[in-house]
C-alpha cells in the first residue's frame, strides 16, 4: 500500500510539473490535423503550391508537385494551407463548381484512398473488394456524366 501511496504522490508530483510547463491546449497543436494560423517560412511554397492548385482548377492544365523535405518540416502543413488558399481564391472569383480532395494513400492503403475520392464525390462505390481499375471507371463514369468536368490527380 505504501509502494502505491508512494507512486500516486509522486504521479501528482509530476503532472502538476507538466500542466505548469505545457501551454493550454498543448495537445491541440501536437494534433495531426492541427494547422498554424501563422506558419514561418513557408509563404513562397504555400504560393507556389495554390498557384498550381488554381491552374489545374481554371486551365485545366495538369501540372506536377513534388513536395520533398526531411520528416515534420512542413508538406502536408503547406499543402493543406494552400488547400484553402485556393478554395477562397477561387470562391472569391466566384467559382463554385470546384472540389479540392485531399486523403492519404500510404502503402497499401490506396483503395482506401480511393474509396475515400469517392465518397467525397458522392459516388456510391464499395469499400472493398475492388481492383484500383474499378474505382477509376467509377470515377469516369461520374465525371463523364457530368458536363464540362475534368479531374486532376497529384
Ligand atoms: N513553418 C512552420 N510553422 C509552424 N508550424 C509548422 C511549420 N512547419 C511545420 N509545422 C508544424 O509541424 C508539424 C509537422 O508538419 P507536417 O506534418 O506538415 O510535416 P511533414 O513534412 O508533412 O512531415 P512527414 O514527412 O512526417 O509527413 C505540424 O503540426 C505542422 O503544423
Ligand atoms: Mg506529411
């Protein structure tokens, strides 16, 4: 009981340290989905980066990124940045008829990537069981059917 009694002091011993070192909310911004109000050094790529997004978008000109760097220095922050960017830019201007995707296909995980393209579009494909070639008559099926659309896949 002493050994316990023993732990539980110096447990609260230590959490009281932290909650006194840590900023309110810490978690928040360790978040993964957390993104920065002002992030440093990072305006010329976010630029560049809505540049292409508005590009593709309005010209329908397919252009690549490549968004290389070392581990947490920053390409998905500048990516989803960027994002939404774009997606004021172009409400701004007044497209409406527009949709900027964004999921993550690691390793195997690309049909769930897929599945999610396609759950963002509204199109009611399976979760699994089907090749990658499936999912994409699924989506040239939705984007044949619809006047004047055009995807891009980075
Ligand atoms: N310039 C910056 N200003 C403020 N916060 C930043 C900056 N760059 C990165 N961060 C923050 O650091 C964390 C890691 O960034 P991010 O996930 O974008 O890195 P990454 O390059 O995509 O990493 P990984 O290679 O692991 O995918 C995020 O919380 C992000 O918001
Ligand atoms: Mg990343």
């Amino acid at each position: 009981m002493e050994f316990l009694d023993e732990l539980k002091k110096e447990l609260d011993q230590e959490l009281e340290h932290r909650r006194s070192i840590f900023k309110p909310n810490w978690e928040k911004y360790l978040d993964f989905d957390y993104i920065p109000k002002n992030p440093l050094h990072r305006k010329e790529e976010i630029k560049d980066i809505s540049i292409k997004l508005i590009d593709s978008i309005t010209q329908r000109i397919t252009r690549n990124i490549l968004i290389y760097g070392n581990p947490g220095t920053g390409k998905t922050m500048c990516f989803k940045i960027a994002m939404t960017v774009a997606e004021d830019y172009l409400r701004e201007k007044g497209l409406e008829n527009f949709k900027i995707i964004y999921v993550r296909a690691t390793g195997s995980r690309v049909s769930q990537a897929m599945y999610d393209i396609c759950k963002n579009l509204g199109i009611n494909a399976p979760k699994r069981g089907i090749s990658f070639k499936e999912y994409i008559s699924y989506l040239e099926e939705f984007i044949n059917g619809q006047d004047n659309l055009h995807s891009h896949m980075y």
